[in-house]
C-alpha cells in the first residue's frame, strides 16, 4: 500500500472523526437548549399556578349553619371566620358529660395533622374533666364587639407552616348544675383561634382560652 494510499486513509479517518464529534456537539447544543427552554417554561408554569393557587376562590357551608363563605388563597373571609368561631365555642364549650366526646370530635376534624396529636391529648383531658364532674354542663356563646380581631402572626411552634393567622374574640361561658335552667356562674372569656388555609382548606392549629381580664 502507498504513502498517498495511507494519508488519503488516516484523512478519511480523520475526517469521519471529525464529523461525528461535529454531530455530537451539535446534539448535545441542541439538548442543552431544549432544557433551558424546559426550565424556562417549567418555572413559568410553576409561578403561574402558584398564583392560581393563591387566587383561589371556594365556598364553603360550614357544619351547623345553611350559610356559605369564602376562602381565598390564603386567608379566609370574615363572614367564614365568624362562622368558625361560632362553630368551635359551640363544639368547645356547649357540652355536657354524655355529648363531650361528639363535640371534641368535630372540632378534630379541622385539626391540621401537625398539631392533631396535641390538641385530641388537650381535649381528652378536658373531656375526662367534664365526665368526673357528672351533673355539670356547659355552654358557650360568642360575644361580638370590640374583642374581635385577626392578624398574621410568627409562631415558631407551628414549623414551616405559614401565613398563620390569629383570632381572637370574646366568649360568654355559662357553667349549669343538674336540671337547674339558672347558670350557676357565668365566665367572661377571650378565645384565640389559629389557623391556616393550605391548598384551599381550612386547618385549626390551636385554640387557646384566658379569662378576660
């Protein structure tokens, strides 16, 4: 075999070398583009949904009453908050020792699964206290005024989860005993109720009860 046999060879060689490093460079320019159009567009998607999410608009009949409010993105409205407290003092304080079990239960039900350990091991105390007393009952009612507010608060208890708001307002708790219609004593008492509105649902993180002062 000649020498120009061999260069013309080692050029083809070369050449066809050369041309497949040329197609896989252009390949993998090509991939390299396409995923960044994909990430482009998939974080476009990702903002835009995100924003559907927190524009998101339900009704919703809370349990106990015919009426319907409204969630949106993160917060609820007033009219469903109102609702909620009516709700929660109801199922809270309106108990007597054979029904506590069913209200507790209710209030449960809304219990967000970070804090539902917590709050069923605090209500089955107050349950159990409720049963031992035997001929007592209780009940609750909202007191509408001046003590009704709703803020965004930071409570390192609740982890990541965020925003989470509080509510506080105003409760009449009136204490019977036996079949008397009169309330042995009548407790004025101030509620905070917190919460949050995660992926449209309304969850209960806590209710806290004080004395009014």
């Amino acid at each position: 075999m000649s020498k120009d046999t061999n260069s013309r060879g080692k050029r083809g060689f070369l050449d066809t070398e050369m041309t497949s490093s040329d197609n896989i460079f252009a390949q993998n320019k090509l991939l390299k583009a396409l995923l960044v159009v994909v990430l482009i567009f998939g974080s476009y998607f990702y903002v835009m949904l995100a924003d559907i999410k927190d524009d998101y608009r339900g009704l919703i009949l809370f349990p106990g009453s015919e009426e319907t409010a409204e969630i949106q993105g993160k917060q609820a409205s007033q009219r469903y908050i109102m609702m909620a407290a009516e709700f929660f003092t109801s199922s809270r304080y309106s108990a007597t020792p054979g029904t506590v079990d069913r209200e507790y239960s209710a209030i449960l039900q809304f219990v967000h699964p970070t804090q539902y350990g917590r709050m069923q091991k605090e209500l089955a105390e107050d349950a159990a206290t409720l049963k031992a007393l035997k001929t007592v009952s209780i009940y609750g009612d909202v007191v509408w005024g001046e003590g009704f507010t709703q803020t965004e608060i930071r409570d390192q208890s609740y982890g990541s989860l965020t925003p989470v708001f509080r509510v506080t307002f105003d409760v009449a708790r009136s204490i019977y005993v036996g079949s008397s219609e009169t309330p042995e004593e009548v407790e004025n008492r101030t509620m905070a109720m917190d919460y949050i509105i995660e992926n449209g649902r309304f969850w209960l993180l806590d209710l806290k009860v004080e004395k009014k002062r």
